[in-house]
C-alpha cells in the first residue's frame, strides 16, 4: 500500500482515466496500428479495456476468445514462465528513483492456436481516482525481428569460430612438416571459401 501512496505521489497527471475519456481512449486506440490494453494495478491486474489488435497478435477473432485465452487479465497475457521475471522488472523501472512513469519489457506470449511469439510492450502507469492505480500498454509483436538478432549473433559466433580455427591452423603449420603443411593449406582455404559463399562475415545473414 505504502508503495502505491509513493507512485501516485510522484506520478499524478493531468489525464485521468474516467468514464467520460473512455469513449477518447477508445476511439484513439482503434486507429493506432498497434495493440493497446489497459489493466488495473493490484493482484488481479485484471484488464479494463484492449483494442482488436491485441486481440490479432494473441490470434483471437472475438473480445470472448480473447477472454477465456487470458483471463482477461495481464498475468493472462504473458506466458507463464516469463511472468514473475517480468513483473519484478516492470516495478522494478517504476520506482527506480531515477526512473519515470514508464516501463518497457519484452516477453512471450501464446497465442489461441498454441502458437509462442514475443512481444514488445511499453507501459505507463498512472493514477485514476475513479479506476484506481492502471496500467495504459502499448504491444507490438516483434517474433520476427528476435528472430533475425538470433540469427545475425549465430553468423557472428560461426565467423568468429572459423577465425580463431584459421589461427590455430597458422601455428600447427608453422610447427609441421611439408606434407602436413599442404593437407593443412588445403583445409584452410576450403574453410575460406566455406566462409565466402555462405557470407559469414560479422552482421551479416542468409
């Protein structure tokens, strides 16, 4: 409770979220490309409103779908296994006295159809006298740009691989007879054109 007093002292806004601008909220979020919900603070985090977006990233066609999917609430929403990590790091930005009213995590979800994607979300907390300590949310999915950072750090790591196998390669040579220092040569360049044509240079992907 006391945290709660603290966050609304340092937080207090000029938009507060009442029944008269939920009809603004509302016709504002159907129009952003993105999804956007808006959950109470407390044990529950139970949802108070989220756009159809967020009902197409979590692959559901109907506000129904969506609801019995999640619970209609943010603990719902993130998946299991990711859940604590993120919540303690969402309060953990919110009252770093450093911080700000905002938080940004990024974590998993799974869809209606089974399906695991992540998500990036950005968060800004606030105070409403009428709703009580909220969350407003801003998801996007990000399943394919995780992906593609996989893949480029996995292109690095084999690129540097090879190199430091190219070097210990030099120092055998360096150590071995004529014969081994062909077979050696032969193996060498081979890993070098290995390398060309399948671009493992560092930032770069197939």
């Amino acid at each position: 409770m006391a945290k709660m007093e603290s966050r609304r002292e340092r937080y207090s806004d000029g938009f507060a979220l009442t029944k008269f601008t939920m009809p603004v909220i509302w016709q504002m979020s159907s129009v952003i490309p993105g999804g956007f919900f808006i959950y109470h603070e407390d044990e529950k985090r139970e949802l108070i409103y989220a756009n159809n977006k967020v009902l197409d990233i979590y692959g559901c066609k109907t506000l129904d779908e969506f609801k019995e999917l999640t619970g209609y609430t943010f603990q719902g929403m993130v998946h299991p296994d990711d859940f604590e990590s993120i919540q303690a790091t969402i309060d953990s930005q919110i009252d770093d006295e450093k911080g700000d009213s905002t938080d940004h995590v990024e974590y998993r979800i799974i869809r209606k159809d089974g399906e695991v994607r992540w998500v990036d979300d950005y968060g800004h907390y606030s105070y409403s006298p009428e709703f009580g300590d909220v969350y407003y949310v801003f998801i996007s999915d990000i399943t394919e740009k995780k992906a593609l950072i996989r893949s480029e750090k996995h292109y690095d790591r084999l690129y540097s691989d090879i190199q430091n196998l190219l070097a210990d390669l030099d120092r055998i040579q360096m150590s071995s007879d004529e014969k081994t220092k062909a077979d050696l040569e032969i193996i060498k360049k081979e890993m070098e054109r290995i390398t060309e044509v399948h671009g493992l240079a560092p930032g770069t992907t197939k």
